[in-house]
C-alpha cells in the first residue's frame, strides 16, 4: 500500500513538473530544496535544465546532493557548471568545499590525507582566481594551514591580503616570527598598531619578536603595555626575565611582586623574585 502511495505521488509530481513553464520549474526547484524536500527539488531542476542552461540551477542542484551526501554527484555537477560558465568562481569554490566534506567523512587513511591534499589546491586555487578579493577566506584558508603547522604555506596565503584586514596582517606577522623571519614579523606587527593601537596581541607579537633578536629595550615596553590589556603570568616572568638581562634588577623586583598579588600561588615567580632579591643585595 505504501509502495503505491509513493509511486503515485511520484507519478503525480512528474506530471505536474511537465505542466508548469520555465520559470515555474526553476521557482519551484529552488523552493522545494530550500524547504528540505531535495529529491523534489532536483527533479524541477533538472527537468529545467532541459529547457534551458543556467547556473544558479547547477549550484542548487550541487546542493541539494551535498545535503543528500551525493558528494561525488555534487562535485560531478559542479565540475559541468565550472567548465560551462569559467568565469563564474562560484563552481569551483563548491568544489573546494565538497572536499572538505570528503575528508571529514573519512576517519583516517590515505583517502583522508588525499581528500585534504585536494582541498588546500582547490582553496587556493580559487583564491588566485579571486585575485585574494576575499580577506575572509584569505583568513579561513592562512588558520587552516597554521594550525597544521604549515607556516611557510600559511605566510604565502596571508601575504595576499589586500584589504588590510588586520587578522591577516597579523597571521603574516606571526607566520613570519615562527619561520624566524623576525624583523619582518616586529614591522607587520607595528603596521597594525598604526591603524589600531588597541590591538594588544600584535604588542605581544612584536615583543616576541623583538626580545628574539635581542633588543630587550623595545620588547620590554611592548610587554608592558601588552599587561596594561591582559594579565598573563608568562609576560610577567618574560618581563621579568628581559630585566634581568638588562640588569634592570629594580624593574624586575617591581614587576614581580605586581605578578605575585595577581597569581600568589606561582614557584616561578617566587623563584625569580629570590633570584633578583639577590641581586640586588650584591
């Protein structure tokens, strides 16, 4: 009974799809598959695309199949709308997230690790094809591959920013200082203080950078006014410790027992507190 229901409604929603014009069919596609009923959806569109090319029909149809998990048909569809319409980025950035997609389906294994391999290409792919317009993907793309520890790779991408989005800017500058590129690092990092003196990370960034090449002046004051925003007790002890090599043993002692009332349980500040105490009896 319920096999003959189905085939009914079937039959009864092809001879409809039959009946209405072009512009119905393509209205009704869209609206079936925006409510949920995908398999409805794609047979208005593609009874459409019999009448007539056109693109948004292909991008709905690729997404009526991603939300069915036809991923290889949906990457099939968008493949035939990149290639009929090449101007149009839209296909290829389907594609790009049909591989995410593929590769989060897989748990582990060589598949996993190609399907990745194939969605970085394409992702970047499609930002050169974007000529980089994008500072959101340009971010989206810079984090994934930093958090992979690819620097060299996450430097390139954030590099391109064009908008002076200064989540960008500030990924090139950090990219930078892990690759050991450390002037280049302290002066993206100022560019962002420039624009935005608020931006407290980039005066952590810059101190890093600077206490790395050895000027401890100008990363001390960057970390000093990194703790005006945020307290951290590693930028007490770094503070700390860039005094110490300066033989600034005052300045330590202050700065230590700053970060003693705010974190009064820490070995490492009262080991470091002893140390400079000593000092400065000498």
């Amino acid at each position: 009974m319920k096999k003959a229901l189905f085939s009914l409604i079937f039959i009864f929603t092809g001879i409809f799809s039959y009946s209405l014009g072009k512009a119905e069919l393509m209205d009704e596609g869209i609206y079936q598959i925006q409510m949920g009923n995908y398999w409805r959806g794609k047979e208005y569109l593609e009874d459409y695309l019999t009448l007539e090319e056109d693109i948004e029909a292909y991008l709905y149809l690729v997404e009526a199949d991603k939300k069915l998990g036809n991923l290889n048909r949906a990457d099939s569809i968008a493949l035939k709308a990149s290639k009929k319409y090449p101007e149009d980025t839209r296909p290829l950035y389907e594609r790009t997230l049909i591989r995410k997609l593929m590769a989060d389906k897989e748990k582990t294994g060589w598949k996993k690790n190609k399907y990745k391999k194939e969605y970085y290409e394409m992702f970047e792919k499609y930002l050169a094809k974007t000529e980089y317009a994008d500072s959101d993907k340009i971010f989206q793309l810079g984090s994934m591959y930093f958090r992979d520890n690819l620097y060299e790779k996450a430097n390139n991408i954030f590099i391109k920013e064009k908008n002076h989005d200064e989540r960008n800017i500030f990924g090139a500058a950090t990219t930078y200082r892990f690759l050991g590129e450390y002037r280049k690092a302290a002066l993206l990092y100022g560019k962002i203080l420039q624009v935005n003196p608020e931006f407290y990370e980039a005066y952590l960034g810059r101190g890093i950078s600077y206490q790395l090449l050895g000027d401890y002046g100008r990363a001390a004051k960057d970390f000093e006014i990194c703790l005006e925003y945020k307290k951290n007790i590693n930028l007490y002890t770094g503070l700390a410790n860039m005094y110490i090599n300066m033989e600034r043993y005052n300045s330590a002692k202050e700065t230590l027992e700053k970060a003693q009332k705010d974190y009064p349980g820490s070995q490492d500040i009262k080991r470091l507190l002893i140390e400079v105490y000593s000092k400065i009896e000498r």
